[in-house]
C-alpha cells in the first residue's frame, strides 16, 4: 500500500519544524532526507498505514539494508500520526501489532530535538523487549541511535 501525497506532504512538513543546526528553525533539509529514505531507497521493505474509519491518519516505514545499522534486524525508519489524531493509541498499537509479529533487534535514530524517545522507550518495554548496546553507533551531535532487543 502507498502513501497517499497529502499525508506524506502534512508529514514533510511536520519533520521541518526539527533542524539539527537551529531547534526552532524549520528545515527543508529534514524533509529532503526523509523523502531521499522513503522514495529512493530500495531497501525499505514496508509500510504500514495506519488508517481511523477508513481515513489515512499515519504510516510506519521498516527497512532492511544499506541504511541500517549492520547488528541490528529491522530498522524504524519513519513513523508518522497526523497531529489530531496524536495521544490516542494508534501508533502504540500498530508498532505493537508489528513487534508481536515480528521479533528481532529494532533500531531507530531520534533527534534530539524530537520529544518521542519517551514513547519508543515505553511501547518497547510494553512489548517484552529492552534497550541493548549496540556498537556500530550511527551518530552525531544531532541526535543518536537506540536499539531495542526482545527480552529473554
């Protein structure tokens, strides 16, 4: 299933309110990469849409590949909720839905800037899993990568 453009244009211009230079400036640059990710790469294996009464209200993109990190199974690459529609659980339950059908060593990369490690962290844990070292760090001083584990 595609992204409809509307959706991923109100995303777009979501993700440039987060420039990794100047917090409160919004950056073109922050959307460029995100549409380089999720048109130009081959190597994202899916995207969930997540949907209320038949209306599209958000998306999650998971990838394998080139863009990952080398120790871990499944990558987050975007994850996406229109903001009306924020705070009700639709997120939690598809990344739940995902984390119960598809286990293995989840990474993702959050900005600093970005106020949702919080919900990564608690929607991990909620699922069985934890946060494990991993040692090829995709870093830099924007932002940091997290990995997630299933418990044992």
């Amino acid at each position: 299933m595609k992204i409809k453009a509307n959706l991923y244009f109100r995303y777009l211009c979501e993700l440039a309110k987060y420039n990794i230079n100047k917090p409160n400036k919004p950056s073109r640059a922050m959307a460029f990469i995100a549409t380089k990710n999720i048109l130009l790469d081959p190597e994202i294996i899916w995207n969930e849409i997540i949907s209320d009464d038949g209306e599209e209200i958000g998306f999650l993109l998971l990838g394998v590949g080139k863009n990952k990190n080398p120790e871990t199974d499944i990558y987050i690459a975007e994850a996406f909720v229109l903001e009306p529609y924020r705070r009700r659980g639709y997120m939690t339950e598809e990344v739940s839905r995902i984390l119960q059908k598809r286990k293995g060593l989840y990474s993702l990369y959050i900005f600093d800037t970005n106020p949702v490690k919080k919900f990564w962290d608690n929607v991990f844990e909620k699922n069985g899993y934890e946060k494990c070292e991993i040692h090829f760090q995709l870093s830099n001083n924007a932002g940091k990568e997290y990995a997630y584990k299933p418990k044992n």
